[in-house]
C-alpha cells in the first residue's frame, strides 16, 4: 500500500471516521477515481474516501478541515471537463466519492417527486420513477453510470432539455454538506415557495465548489402514454433551424428531442458500431421525438407536420419509426457518434450554445476557420440544437503525432471559442467549467459578475476547501 504523501496517521484518523471500506489510498484501487470519462486527463489524490451515510460525510468534511486536505467531490466521474478529478492542485487533495450513498429515499406519484441519496445512478432514478407509471426527464448518453448529485452539481442537460428543462429546471430540492461540515437541509416538496432566496439554486452547477451535494429532491411527470421518432433528411443547418422553427409550433411542447447531426458525423457512429446505416441519404441528419398522453394521435400530428415540410422543400427525405426498437436504432447514430469519437482518440471537444437562430452561423464560421487556419483536420457538428447547443469537434489528421496535435488544438479550441462569443454564445452549454475551462470562463467574465462569483465563494467557503481548482483557480480561492 502506499500513501502518496498522507501520513499513516491522517490515514488512520479517516479510517476511524468512515469505517471499513471507508478510506483508499493503494494506487491501483484508486485509478479509476483518477481519470476522466474521455481519457484526456489523468490526476493524483491523496485518498479516496467513501463515506457511506451523511454523517459520515459530515465527519469526513470536518476532520479534512481540521488537517488542512483540500476536497473534490465526486459522482460518477462521467463529466468532460475534468471537474472531478485534482489535474493539478499544489499539495493534492482527496476525492470524496458518493458512490456508497445510492438509495432511492422516497417516490411521491401522487406529488410527483422523488427524493434520493446523491450517489444514485441516474438510470436507477428513472427506473423506479416508471415502476410508478411517471418520468423523470433527464436523459444523458452517461445515465448508466452518473449520478444524481453530479447532474445537480454540473447542472446536467442532454436530449430533453427542450421540453423539460436543464437539472435545475427539475430540482425541487437539495440536501448539502457546507464547507464546515454543517448540513443544510433544502427539501420541502414544495412547486412554489417564494420565501426569498432559493438557496438551491446556488449549488446546482456550482461543480461541487460550495459544498457536496447528498441529497437530491427532484420532479416526475406523468409517462408518456405515446412517443413517435421520425429520422429527417435536410439541405442545410439553415433549412434544420426553419424546420425547427415549424415544429415547434406545430407540436408545441409535445416535441421532447430535436437533435441535428451532420453528415460527415456518421463514419463516427460506425466507429462504435460497423451495422450502423443512415436511414436517409442527406447533407444534415435531424432526429426528431414527440411524445404525449395517449390520448392525441401524435403520429397523425407527425404525418401531417412531415407532408407539410416536405411539399415545402424542407426535408428532402423522412423515415418515420414503425417500432421501439427502430426509435432506438435511430438514437443509436446519436449516441455511437460520441463513443466513436472516443475510440478514434483524441480530439477538439466543444460544448458551444447560440441563440437558436444563430446556429447555421455558428456551424458555417466554425468550419470555415478550421478549413482555412487548420488544414487537413475534419470538423464535425452535431448537438440538441432545439435548445442552441452545438457540439462543434474538431478531429486531427491520423498522422498527426499526439503531442502535436494536443498542441495545435489548443488554438483550435481558442479559436472556436472567439467565434461563439461573437455571437453572444457560451462556450459552455452542458459541461460545464471545470478545470479545463477556468481560464476561457474568466477570460470572458465582466468585472462585475467576477466580484460577484468570487464574493459568493469567499463567504460559503472561505478557506478555499471546495474543488480547488474547479471554476477557480486555487490561488483564487485559498486564504
């Protein structure tokens, strides 16, 4: 066993506050707390601590205080932005992971909630809403294995952010460990309470900066008594955002999904899988989902949407899905792209979001900088382009050295970055910040919302004990 520069003693005093299973410090039982999803970051800890109820997090949190160990939350470790891992703080830190707080604490189908632990792996919290004929709406490609409290903490988006909402849209409340190991209990049940500041909101998207999130209170709705997924063939990103435009109004909020693909997307998805066909032969894929009660004849909506845009010139090509599992062969384009992403090897990742009506500009400036600044590498554009998020990647030639190309994409994300600004863009629409945006996140903050943030963190945790690093560089935030 060793112990990375934490001494047997420290070691000792946080076996005796967790328990058995309680407290890692053997490299290799660590190393899977170490890396991010992507493989682009490898860091370091101390420990790995598990704490395994409330109070134990509570004492973890109080004794780290005490000796002087900095913190970084953890979930599922599933995020991009390297916000659960130290890539980097001076003098290290210890991970306290959730994973061992997992229970489901309460369902309420008749309030529509659900209250559980914040190590509960998404898929489970929609898995024992629909045991109960409801659904909770978050739905990410990393459901099997992230956790509630990472999607509060990174304030999570993914597919059905057009209809339901991001996390904190779908947050009644939170229960937080605060930097002193005090516990703040935000659960209520409550749609509406108007008592002055919504404390919550604070934490949510906060990537574990303020305090750690062990408790998440969130709201079901009923279950879909029907669903209908058509697969679109389009000229042009212009023609998508038209098309959007119509559905939208034509289905209001009956349309749950409205992903856009570009074509050159789809070498990707057979990366991850070689079966992979694409069900419409057309420069800009769309996948578009409606759901409702069972009440509306929602394909007959669909049908009569679809013959509309196509008299019109919009679509070029449709399929709509006769089955389930055709709808999940579908999403499987949309989902294997970014495992093929992965497989190819390193990239340029962007999480980018315009006003929606901006997104044909975002797309065209993009691949007409890299085409220009950045010969031979092949842009790729695909997002949840309902709510104006774009992921805009960028692959380097196969040739091309690791190393070099790590270096040039440095470039390329500034520059990709510049052009979303421009447009009054985020160049964070999902991810979040973590620490591989800190410097871009302030780079582009006004003065007054920088005096703001720093306030806000100084006065919850004012000996920087929180994710240091994350959001903040550490210098910022220790006293």
């Amino acid at each position: 066993m060793t112990t990375h520069g934490i001494s047997p003693e420290i070691v000792a005093a946080l076996a005796h506050a967790l328990g058995q299973g309680g407290v890692t410090t053997d490299a290799a039982d660590m190393a899977k707390y170490l890396g991010d999803w992507s493989g682009d970051h490898r860091g370091g800890a101390l420990a790995v601590l598990k704490p395994a109820s409330v109070a134990e997090v509570q004492a973890a949190v109080r004794l780290c205080g005490a000796l002087g160990l900095t913190i970084i939350p953890q979930g599922g470790n599933t995020g991009l932005v390297a916000g659960a891992i130290d890539i980097g703080t001076v003098g290290g830190a210890v991970i306290i992971s959730l994973e061992r707080l997992n229970r489901i604490r309460r369902v309420d189908a008749d309030n529509f909630t659900l209250q559980a632990d914040a190590g509960c792996v998404l898929q489970h919290i929609k898995d024992a809403a629909e045991d109960q004929d409801c659904l909770f709406p978050l739905a990410l490609g990393a459901q099997g294995s992230c956790q509630i409290g990472g999607n509060a903490a990174s304030n999570a988006g993914g597919v059905n952010v057009l209809r339901y909402g991001m996390a904190r849209d779908l947050i009644v409340g939170l229960e937080v460990v605060l930097p002193d190991g005090e516990l703040w209990n935000g659960f209520s049940g409550l749609r509406k309470d108007n008592r002055g500041y919504d404390l919550k909101q604070l934490f949510i998207g906060a990537e574990g900066t303020l305090g750690i999130i062990t408790g998440v209170e969130v709201k079901l709705f009923p279950r879909p008594g029907k669903v209908e997924s058509a697969y679109l063939g389009l000229p042009s990103f212009e023609m998508a955002i038209a098309l959007f435009r119509q559905a939208r109004r034509a289905s209001s909020d009956l349309m749950s999904a409205f992903e856009i693909i570009g074509a050159e997307c789809m070498d990707l998805a057979r990366l991850a899988d070689p079966t992979i066909v694409a069900p419409v032969n057309a420069p800009v894929h769309v996948l578009i989902e409606l759901s409702s009660s069972a009440a509306i004849d929602l394909r007959a909506l669909l049908l009569d949407f679809l013959a509309d845009t196509m008299e019109k010139q919009l679509v070029t090509d449709a399929v709509l899905a006769e089955s389930g599992a055709q709808a999940r062969a579908f999403w499987a384009i949309r989902e294997g792209l970014v495992e093929g992403q992965a497989k190819r090897g390193y990239h340029v990742r962007t999480d980018l979001s315009v006003r929606i009506s901006d997104i044909p500009a975002l797309v065209a400036q993009a691949r007409q900088f890299v085409a220009r600044e950045h010969p031979g590498w092949i842009s790729q554009a695909y997002g949840h382009a309902g709510d104006g998020n774009i992921h805009f990647n960028v692959l380097p030639p196969l040739d091309l050295p690791e190393p070099d190309a790590r270096a040039r994409g440095v470039a390329i994300t500034a520059g990709l970055y510049d052009i979303a600004s421009a447009l009054g863009g985020s160049i964070s629409a999902e991810h979040g910040i973590g620490r591989t945006r800190q410097r871009a996140y302030w780079a582009g903050m006004s003065p007054v919302h920088r005096r703001l943030v720093t306030a806000l963190k100084g006065a919850i945790d004012p000996n920087g004990l929180m994710n240091p690093g994350c959001l903040f560089a550490e210098t910022e935030t220790r006293s």
